[in-house]
C-alpha cells in the first residue's frame, strides 16, 4: 500500500493558511501589445527575484518624488560611454535628483560629448576587440576601448585643451572639489550635459576621487606651470548639510564604488531631526554581490547596523546592469507622475 | 612651455574619421511620461553594455517572429515561482516559441499553480528566511523557501496526489519523456499552466532531466508498486527532426543549464538543408558570465567553433536576470508586432 | 569646543566586551617560504569573507572523512577539461568520496582522455577564441572550444566509435542510467579515469541528465538499429538507499546543476534514522550566487527549509571557481590526514 | 548502415597535429600529502580556467621579483576586515612591492587594529547579521557589519581620538594625500601594520579617494576648528614619476576601484624609455566580470587599448575572491624564491 511522501511529512506542520497568511501571492503578469511601462512595471510588483525587485524599485523612486524629500543619486561605471547620459542630465533637469555623487570618469566621458565628441559601439567584443582587430592595434590608432564602446584619442585632446582653457580663468583661491567642478560646468553649454544641467539648477556635483581622472590629471598637469588649489576635505561639510536639513532623505544609487560610500558616509554623521538616523530611501542597482564582502555589493541591510540607511527605510537592491534598470524605472516613475 | 599630452600622445594616430567610420556613435534616449516600451527598446540601439543588449535582444526576438523561424525556448532557473508563468504560457498559445526544453523544476511549480496552489512573497530575505524566522524554524511549519519565494508541502501533497492519479491512467507501454510530459499535461485545465498550453498548442515540451525533480521522484514511487516505463533517450530523435525540418532556427535561452545545452547539442547533430550548420538566430539571458567556463556563460561564439550557432546568426548574450529582462522583451516585441 | 562624533555616537551602547564576547577576533595569518597548504588553511580560519570560507569547507570536508560519514559529491562545470580529472579520479580510488553524482559533459570529456585524446590550453580568451582567429575559424578546423580550451572533433569521433562498440556489448535488458554508465566504464582501462576508478572501487556513478551529453546522443544513435534500453527513473531507488542507510551523509557539491538537485532531492526523500532530517554536512563551490532565486547559487540555509540539509549540519558555501578552490582543498585535507 | 556522425563531420577538417601543434595538453595535477603550495601551483599551469590563471598569476609575480621591477600593488575591498592585513604588511616590509595605492577603508581599519582594537568573525550571514539577531539590533548595540565581520562603534571613538592627535602635531603646510597619510602611520607602532610598514620602509602609499572614508571624515572635522590643508592633487606628480624611473613597472590589482585606476591612468601618462609603454606585467584578481562595462572587470587587454598595459606585457586576471587568492599567491612566491 502506498503511503504518499508528502502526506506524511506535512502531518504535524501547523495550518498553511494561517503560516502563509498576510503574504502575497506570486501572480503572473499579463502583456498585450498595449501595456505602458508603469503598468508592466505594477504588473511585476507580484514577481519574485529581480522583477519583483525592479517593480519596487520605481514604487520606491516614486515615493521619494511624491514625498518631501532630498533626492542623492551615485553615479558609478562608464554610464556616459553606455548611452545613460541624457536620461541622468534630464533627471537633473526636472529635478528627480537633488544631488549628484559621481565618479571622475562619468565626469570625464561627459564634457567629452559636451564638446561635440563621440563614444562609437562595436556591438559586441567576442571576436576581439574590434571585429578581427585586437586592442595592440587599437592602440596604433589612437582608439581606447571601454568594453564595447571605443572613443578616439582626439576626445581626449580635445577635453585637454578645453580643461587648461578653464583652468586658467579659475581664481588662485582655494576650491573645494565641487566648487571646482561647477567652475567647469559653467564653461559647457549643451543641454544633454550632466554638468551643465546640474550647474543650471543648483544641483551640487560631488566627485570626492576626482584626482582619479583625466580631469584630475590636467589639473595636476596645469599646476606645473600654474596655480590651481583644490582641497581633498572641503566638500564633506556641504554634503553633511545636505542631508542635515533633508526633510526625508533618498538615494538612488547606480553601480556601488566611491559615489556609494560616500552618500552614506554622509548620512551616518549627518545630524538628523529627532528619532532620524540615516536615509529613509535607498535604491541600489549594482552588478556587485554581498558574497566577497564588498562595499559595492554590502546589503542595504548591512548599511543598517552602521546607520547610514535607517531601520525604517523602504529600500530595495536590484542586483544587475544599471544600464538596463535605469531607463525603465525612469520610464515607469515618468509614465506615473506623468511628467 | 606646455606641450599638450594628448595631442603628443595622437601624433601619427591615423584619421580618426576613417577608423571610426561606419561605427554608430552612443546616442542617449529621452524619456517621456508616454514613452512606450518599444520606444523606449528602439532608443535603446544606440546605447551600449546591457542596454544595448537587451534593444538587440528585442529586435532580434521580432525578426525570428516575422521570418519563417522555428522557435526553440530553453527554460532554466526557477521562473515560475518568481512570476513568470503566464508570460511563458502565452507566449507559447500566441505561438512567440514553438518548442519548449525545461528544468523539471518549472513543471513542478507550473503544475502546482494549475491545480490551485500558491507560491508566496516575502520580499526579501535580507533578515533570516521570513522576516526574523529563520530557515530551520520553516522546516517546522512545513514551508519551503525559494529564494523570496515560499511554498508549502501541502502543495507539494496535493502535486503527489495529482500525479499518482495521472500515473494509473498511464498504459504499459514505453514512453519518451515528452510523451510523459504531455500525458500529464491533458490531465490539467488551467490555461495559464505552461504545461497545458502547451500540450493544446501541439508544442512540445522536453525535459531531459526529468528525473531531477518531483515529477521524476513520484515516477519513481509509483513504479515501486505499479508499471511505468520512460525512456532516458527517446526524445533526442523528436528533437533533431524539428531542427532538420525547421526553414531557419532561433533559440531563446532563458537562463542556461540543461535547457541551453539541450537544445544546443540538437542543433549541432541535425542534419540541415545546404550551407546551413547550427541556430540562425540565439538570444542568452544568463546570470552566470564566460570566466569560470561553465555552459552557462558560455559565450554564443564558442557555441560558432562546435557549429551549435551557425556562424552567421544574429546573436546576443544579455547578462542578467530573466526575471527582469523577460517581461521587456516580450512587452516590446508584442507592441511591436501589435499582437 | 569640539565634541568628538563617535563618542557621542556609542554613548548608551551595551559595553563592547560582552557584546562581542565569544565570537572570535579576525587575526592575520603570516606566511613563510616554508608554510604548507595545511598551515595555510589552518591560518584562514581566522580570516573573514572567501578565506574563512575556504579555510572552513577544508575543516568540514576533513571531519567527513574522519567521521564515519557516507560522501556524496557532486560534479558540475567543465572540470574535467579544467584539468581538475585527476584529483577526481583519486578522491574516488582513495575514498574521500563514496557515490558522484555528475553532467554527462564531464563523463564524456573524461572518456575522451581515457581514450588517449586530450584538451588543449589557449591560455586566453581575450583576443578571439584563439589568438587573432575566431570561433568560425574553429568550426573550418574540426577544433570545438570551452572557454580557453580546445578539443579535437577527432577526439569525438573516437567517442563515438568506443561507445558504440561498448553499445554493442550491453544485454537487451533494461537499464538504469547507472548501470548503464557503469558498463561503459568497464570498457575503460586508464586508472587516472574518473568513472574507471568509480567501477573499480565500487562507487557509483549517477548522471539524470545523461541524455542531455555525448553518451546520450550516441545511445539514441544507436538505438535506431539496435536495442539498447535505459530507464529515466530507476537511479533513484539507489541513491535514496545510500542516504537511508547512511550513519551520517556529507556532499561536496562541485557547482550546482543537476547533481546539486539530484543530491538534495535524494536527501530530501530519503528515510533517516530518528531525529535525522538531510545531510550533516555540506560544502557547496559555486560562482552562482543566490540574488537571482536559481538553485545552483541557493544558500545551504534555503536548504534547510526544505529538510534537504539539517538544521544542525555543518555547511559553508564558497563562492568562486571550483578548479581554483578543489586543488586547494584536497591538498589541505589529504595533509592533515597525512594520506 | 550505421554512419558515424563525427567521422562525418571532421571529413576535410586539416590535420589534428598541425592544427593544436605547439599547444600544451590540459594535464592533471597528483595531490599528495607533503604536496606544497609551490608544487601544487605549479602543477595547475596545466590546467585551465581559473586554475590555470591561478598558477600564471604565481609565475608573474615571481618573475616581478626576480626582474627589476618597480611594483605597484592596488587594494580595494575590505581586505584588512577580512583578515590579509599581515600578510600585506609583510609583503611591504620584504619589498614585495615597492607601491601601494590604496581606498581609505582598508588605511581606516588597518589604524585600528594597529591601536589594539579588533574585528570579529561571525561566520555567516546566513540567519540574520548576527545568528537570529538583525542589523537594526546590532545598531542599538554600537556593532557595525561588514559581511561576515562585526566591529564595535568604540574602536571607531579610538580612531577618532588617534586621529585629532596626530592633526594636532601637523603643520600648517599645504600636504599632499601621500604625505598626510605618512604622518598618520609614523604616529603608530604596530610593525603588522600595513601603513606602519610602508612608513618604515619608505613604501609610498597612495590614496586618492581618501575623502571618501572615515579619514577623510575626520579630517574634515578637524578643519572646522584647526587648519589642516591637503590637496586634492598633488599625488599625480610622484606616482607619475615612479612610473617614469621603472626599469619595468608592475601591478598587483587587489579588487579593482580606484586603486586600479590609479595605478592606470599613471601608467598611462607616465613618459617611458624609448619602446616602453604601460605596465610590463599585470595581476588582477577581481570578482567583477567585464560584461557590464565597469573599469573593476574591464579586462587587461582592453587596458593596452589604452597603453595603461604595454601590449607584450605579461598579464593575468583571476576572477574570484582576492581572499583566496592572495595567501595562495604569496605563499607560493614565497616558497619558490626561498624568502
């Protein structure tokens, strides 16, 4: 006689609907050739793994817009040579971010575009670097490749030479690193820029490890001959502020790395109105996992026991290509807010 | 005097207009409250890393439906418990794939909702397994984690019961695993079940690693007492003939493992019609990457050198959740065919 | 007056001591030009992240061997082309592992070296499959490539003729994929074999997904003329045996899959003696991480919800490259057995 | 009549021999109990995949030792929590490497176990932070997580208190970050000190991002009230210059980030003797890949695009968990030179 398996072992398990009661359902998501990305996107918030994540991740950004709140966003991995800089200009634009923190790379790659250069896609890297052609002779050609993006060395000239030109109308004062930058920003005039959008609207620009770019380069280039002070420290005090007067503070935090630890540095010693204690908000899209201990990867949990997130946060981390998660939640809190 | 580095570094750099020529250069995506989906994957094709991928995937998605394609789908990774389950069910009674391989995992969920029960959402399992409950403490109450997923033994009863029921009705004869598949798939009604689509679309479904899960463990059990005869290699001739016959063949991988592999070794021993020697079209949705060597990641130019991808297929590997980029696909492709 | 922040901050906290008491201190580990790989590893336990990890899986895996512990491994990923053959072959002829269960990629690759044919080493991917030629060019060769290795079709070819004069000697009778496997390694004579060193020391040999490889394919070859029947589901009975009668049972899972599955499931099912729920140990080395909800990158703990490994088991999960972390593991084991 | 399908297939395919001529056959390696970390190393030359780029990475820093090399070494991620410490201290103090470029945590929490203060395993993270507890639990405790390690709020206080004393005794001179940090570590004592060591053995070490960390945060405090002035950018010129004087230049790329970059982007602008070009040997050992575009997973040969690494360098990237490999890496450098 058979004794089923399963029978058997649930006996003694206490009643499934009272263990499971309060959860919800997984449901699948339905998609006609009509569904607008906020629905497919509300659609998922009964998806598990990366879409129920994504799902929460534009409910989160929606709420950080609809509540009073200070809006940070970390901008780390070569975003610009990627193709994400006119999404992230235009949330500057209409202000779905308050304040940046970026690396001195995504700086770097967009004045370059800003002066009319270009990144170039290759489509793909699996047969070398360049179709047949390997990255020896790319190198021959003056052509540095980022994954599958190349750009010429002539950006690079180009970038030199408006740098020194601006480097030269700076005053011998003492700048902070993010006084520095909007010097620069100033000296751009292309609306799709990150920098020049920011400096338009008082969005402050923070790039603590600025000396790690080419702009850092030239800047230490042009003090040979001339004076340039910039001071390492200076910017902390503005960025504690930020947060320190922040009715809510949120952060949408793109690829992990500097940008990332330095918002919540920020958040851990900011002083907060009563009972507050770090960001209310925190999204993070990184290719980064917890396993090898990382910052980039560190759970929004973890970030917890330091206080840098609060206990209380709505947080989500999407583990994946910011690249592909970033447009769409855009796309989703736009079609949402309808702006 | 100040001898610009870039411009020294450039010397005898050749023009940077013929290296580049015929690239297309990065171009980044407005967004807008009404961006579409398929906007949105159209601007897409000028971005690069994920983003440019995914618009690839999309565009390549499209044109194995408008072309006269053989569709293969390889289901790896647990997809129906995160969710995915009427995406895929409808793909197949839309007929966007007409052959499915699978994990045996995904049967099991699948038949498990068809008869009614449920996965549940946790969230997150940032703090223990269910909220400050950890994994031992489930085992007690009879649930069963995946990931954020949960499910209960009860579900797992009820699988067992269902099964046995279709097992008796089962004749003496030798069975395929497909054939097997398909007997139980006439014993469901659901029509968001993968399994029932499939079996009422005439797709079949394979599942060589059957064994490897509930189904394959209740097949077991039943054949202590009663007769069950399935074959381990049958289906492989099922398999190639709808390779030697297909006009051209496409393959959507979703998540390695068995599945990619499966359909990847079938590919490589059809017969097919002169000139032509693997998949012509293959889209990879794959957490896994190249470097630790594994099938999983394997790049689709290493399955060029076996002739699994025919050397001139338009191919993409997109790294990433399935979860995620699933859903987008899909939601782009049906705007864009309208259907 | 400055008011120092972190004083401020830890004022009110619980006194450090007792809260800390009892875990142990990270200590650094000094390394000599005479430290042996046991020492080593004896050193990393004091060692967070991947290190203590490392360190913890040699301690587990040693006690598996001196407790009287029935040893499952598991073996997924191209380890045999790795290189990783050997250490295989001796883990089973030397006992440290009782039942493999394996893809059939790994039996075919082994098969194909006991055949006197090799894998080949490129050293590199990064600039096309093989130096400036790629992956077509290959395919023009009759050369077939796993990430930075190539393999011969020849190589194939007298697979496929050792198979099916293997074939020609198997009884019209039925099957198990183990017997079936078992029978094929009696055809083979290299020691340094993996599956003629588990035929000759009596350790059995499970593959579920065997349809899904070489061996399947030329057994569905070759029962187009011949007889040859081989059953999907009779593996199971043995392998649930081996855990029931099992004083204590340990895996050594070798990055996920199906035998991962097939391990888990068996020890799932399996009848134990009272109060035993899963297995006592198990050390899973996986580059999948668990973000993404697969079974392959699943946390031990997840396991211990479904009753797969028991609540009191000793677990740990290494995330990284099998080939790097196997070698290091058996030299450190077999050290401090001094075997 | 049977036609075997890959005598079929290989027909015109050139001569086995000629093609795989000159390449090495994947062999295995015999682990036996006295085998040592040197011999197992270099037994894993024949094999491939992350073993085999496991033995390179030996070879290349041996032969960084035995050449005259400047050696530059970057460290990213939370190394010192995670217990190499020591071991990155000694490979300072025996010139292992002669540069070191460093993110501020790893500087931060090296001062603090140089002050006696601890970091504590938990082992897991598996059930919560911290067995059943949770991270808001360890916050109301003063306990901060780092994965699997645990640190008390105290010894941040006792940083704190170090710090303001050694900014107290600095002088109102303009520092640049490489010589802020030397005061710090000649105000410590600890000779397992990594940046105690480097003081003592005039190892420069570089910081760029120093802001970026509990250090910079300090500092900034301190310039509320005391005058402490440190410029951003004044490092670019040493570092360039130690590249500029290598005979042969060398890295040894701990985790990626800005360390790497770093050390790249001097490599890159630093004037060589004539023919020289970037690094002449390149380690990198990172568990970023390159499919997402970021420069922690960009490949090495995509850096000789740049001429950050010359392109007859010899280089290898370990994708993994720098935990591992680095005791691995060392100890075996260290038994084959004998020191």
């Amino acid at each position: 006689m058979y004794c089923p398996f399963w029978q058997w072992r649930t006996r003694g398990a206490m009643d499934e609907e009272s263990q499971l009661n309060g959860l919800r359902p997984v449901k699948g998501v339905r998609i006609g050739a009509h569904t607008s990305i906020d629905e497919l996107m509300t659609g998922l918030r009964s998806s598990a793994f990366g879409a129920g994540r994504l799902a929460k991740a534009v409910d989160i950004f929606t709420e950080m817009q609809t509540e009073e709140t200070t809006k940070f966003m970390g901008v780390a991995g070569a975003l610009v040579p990627a193709g994400m800089r006119t999404i992230l200009a235009e949330l500057i634009r209409d202000r779905y971010v308050d304040v940046v923190v970026t690396t001195g790379a995504n700086l770097v790659h967009d004045i370059i575009e800003a002066l009319g250069e270009h990144h170039y896609l290759i489509g793909s890297t699996s047969t070398g670097a360049y179709g047949d052609r390997d990255d020896a002779w790319l190198r021959t050609q003056g052509i540095d490749r980022i994954y599958d993006v190349l750009v010429h060395d002539e950006a690079f000239a180009r970038l030199e030479a408006f740098l020194h030109g601006v480097f030269e109308h700076m005053s011998g004062r003492r700048y902070s690193i993010r006084e520095f930058i909007t010097v620069i920003g100033e000296h751009l005039s292309d609306p799709d820029s990150i920098l020049r959008s920011a400096v338009e609207c008082n969005v402050p620009v923070f790039c603590p490890a600025i000396a790690d770019s080419m702009i850092g380069l030239h800047a230490w280039l042009y003090k040979q001959m001339g004076s340039l002070e910039v001071d390492a420290f200076d910017d902390l005090k503005e960025l504690v502020e930020l947060f320190s007067v922040a009715p809510r503070a949120g952060a949408l935090i793109l690829g992990g790395g500097v940008p990332k630890n330095f918002i919540f540095q920020a958040a851990l010693v900011a002083p907060r109105p009563a009972g507050k204690d770090g960001l209310d908000y925190a999204i993070q899209i990184t290719t980064s996992t917890p396993e090898d201990g990382s910052l980039s990867g560190a759970t929004l949990e973890e970030a917890k026991s330091w206080g840098k997130v609060s206990e209380h946060a709505k947080t989500v981390t999407l583990y994946g290509d910011a690249t592909v998660a970033l447009p769409l939640i855009v796309a989703a809190v736009r079609g949402r807010l309808n702006r």
